[in-house]
C-alpha cells in the first residue's frame, strides 16, 4: 500500500488520501505540500552539471545537415541517414530559449487522471507538458486541454495510430496534430533503429500540411545525461521514462512542477483497480520485465522529491 503522506505516523493526507484522512472522509484535509524554492534551484543547479535543457530539448538545424549519419542512442550499429524533411523541421534556436515558467504541469499517463476532475487545475498552469500525444478531447474534466509541449514516441504511431493503415487512421493523426496549434512536438527520433520510418510519416504529413506546430527532436546525448543525473542521486534505473525525462527538463525552466497521471500500479490507495493509460486498454504487464522501464522506482524518487517540496505529486482527486 502506497501511503504519500509527509510522515504517516503524524501529518494528515499530502496527497491523495492517506489512512489519517480516511477516519475523517467528511472533513477536508489541509494539504501539507509547500514549495521547498531552496531544493529546487539546488536540483536545478545538479541537472545543469549533466544536460542543459534548453540545448539538449533539440538538435538544431546548424548541427546538421541533409545526408549526415546518425547512430542510433540504443541501437548503436544502425544508422540513419538525415532526411530532407527532417532537416526541414529542425528549429533554428531552441523551442525554450531563454524561457522561464512560474509554474508547470507533467501530465503522465497512468488511468488514476480518471474521475481526478483535475482539468482545470492542469490548465491553469503556465506551461503544460503532456506525452506521446495523448488524447485530451473527452478526457478534458480530468486531464484539462491546455498542451505546451506534448512528446511522441515513434511507437505511438503504431499503437495509436495503426502505423496509418488507411486514411482513417492518417485523418486521426492529422486531427490531432492539427489540434496541437502552436505548441512544441517532441519526438525523441534519434533513439531506436525501430522507429525510422514512423517518424519520417509524421514529419511528411506536418510539412504536406503546413501544420502549425513547433518540432523538437532530442540531443543524442539527453537520454544517457538525464540517467547519469538520477544514477548519481541513487537512483538506479535503467532507462529514464517520459515523464522522468520531462520532469528532469522541467527542472531548467519551471519555478514550481506539479505532476499528475503518474501512478505505475494497478491499484490505488483503496485498492481500486488503476489503468495502465488513462485512455486505452494497454496493461501492466507491457511494461514488466522485459521493459527497460522501472517506473515503480522513478516513482519512488518523485515521492520523495514531493516530500521535501521540490515538486508536487498529484495522485488523488483536485479540489
Ligand atoms: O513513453 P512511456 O511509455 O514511458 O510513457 P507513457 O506510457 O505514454 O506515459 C507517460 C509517462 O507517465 C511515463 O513515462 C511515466 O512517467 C508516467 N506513467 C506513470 O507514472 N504511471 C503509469 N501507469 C503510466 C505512465
């Protein structure tokens, strides 16, 4: 049973409800969560001696150019080569440049968004990140709308999309790229072989359709500088998540992160069954064993990180 109070022994429910709030259902607990600003430069400052989010958001066009090599980050011995559409859709100058944010809100994935009713509090943040395109439209009570950044992994074009089978599926796609207007589409490109062809779909529809979004395509080196970073706090994991990575990005430009969506169990705090995805039917065991992933121990860190008020974990229902 996960308890997500500060001290369970002795402080009331932080977040969620713990079991002091449960004997007094009827009472509203006073949330224990304040900003700690004095860790969150300090973790800022420790990210910064590892990556530098406002380069390593994204390759830039003065990098490279149409025709160079790149070595996949995990598949090593597969290349690819820089296509022109890719070049095409490289930004100048990084998507973040000089950006700073009172507040940001990390939208994870895991179904414990459903019956949050935390929509309105994630869109009144300054900065909304979500991932791999997640559908928002009839989730809007409890995943809200606004989107700032949103991430795609390749394999989202097939498990969402149907690696676009027919025009059903490419008009779904283009729906929800259409409805990004403005915003930034992080597409880790450069890191498994397995993602070439997907990647090049989406860049062909954006440019065929001039549609309004900013691209970003991940440095080669983000993903090994953000697990440094957490290897050097003790925190083992294999391979950053999403939302780790987005979290440790965010560290950069957001005075105050508030997550939500991250939950990597099947059950909540009163033993209710939790979905993997807030919005299809992907199960726990997809990401078991065989997967780089150890979100229970990503999870972990971030509890504590909420504890000492570096960030705020929302895990419960929003007031
Ligand atoms: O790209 P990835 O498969 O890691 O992510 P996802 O399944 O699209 O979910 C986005 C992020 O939400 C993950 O990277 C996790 O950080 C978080 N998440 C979680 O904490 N618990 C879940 N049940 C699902 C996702």
């Amino acid at each position: 049973r996960m308890d997500l109070s500060i001290n369970s022994s002795s402080s009331p429910a932080v977040v969620g409800r713990s079991n002091e709030s449960m004997k007094h259902q009827d009472r509203p607990v006073p949330s224990q969560w304040s900003h700690n600003q004095t860790l969150s430069l300090k973790i800022r400052k420790h990210v910064l001696k590892f990556l530098d989010a406002e380069k390593d958001i994204s390759v830039l066009k003065g990098t490279l150019k149409p025709g160079d090599i790149i070595h996949y980050v995990f598949d090593r011995d597969s290349t690819m080569n820089v296509s022109q559409n890719l070049y095409a859709l490289l930004p100048r100058t990084s998507p973040l440049k000089g950006k700073h944010f009172r507040t940001c809100a990390i939208v994870g994935n895991s179904g414990i968004l459903l019956n949050s009713g935390c929509g309105k509090e994630i869109d009144a943040h300054s900065f909304v990140i979500r991932c791999n395109l997640a559908p928002v439209q009839e989730y809007t009570q409890d995943v809200g709308t606004k989107t700032d950044l949103v991430t795609m992994n390749p394999s989202v074009i097939q498990r969402a999309f149907e690696d676009l089978a027919n025009d059903t599926w490419r008009e779904k796609l283009l729906q929800r790229l259409h409805s990004l207007n403005g915003s930034i589409l992080w597409i880790p490109a450069f890191m498994a072989k397995g993602g070439k062809e997907r990647v090049e779909w989406v860049n062909e529809l954006i440019l065929k359709h001039h549609i309004n979004i900013r691209t970003a395509y991940p440095s080669l080196r983000l993903l090994h500088a953000v697990r440094g970073y957490w290897l050097t706090n003790k925190v083992y994991i294999k391979r950053p998540t999403t939302g780790l990575l987005m979290y440790t990005l965010a560290t950069r430009f957001c005075n105050r992160i508030y997550l939500y969506g991250f939950w990597p169990f099947p059950r909540d705090q009163d033993q209710n069954p939790v979905k993997y995805h807030y919005y299809d039917s992907l199960k726990y065991g997809y990401m078991s064993q065989a997967s780089p992933h150890t979100m229970p121990l990503e999870f972990k860190a971030l509890k504590a990180l909420h504890q000492q008020g570096a960030l705020k974990l929302t895990v419960g229902q929003c007031d």
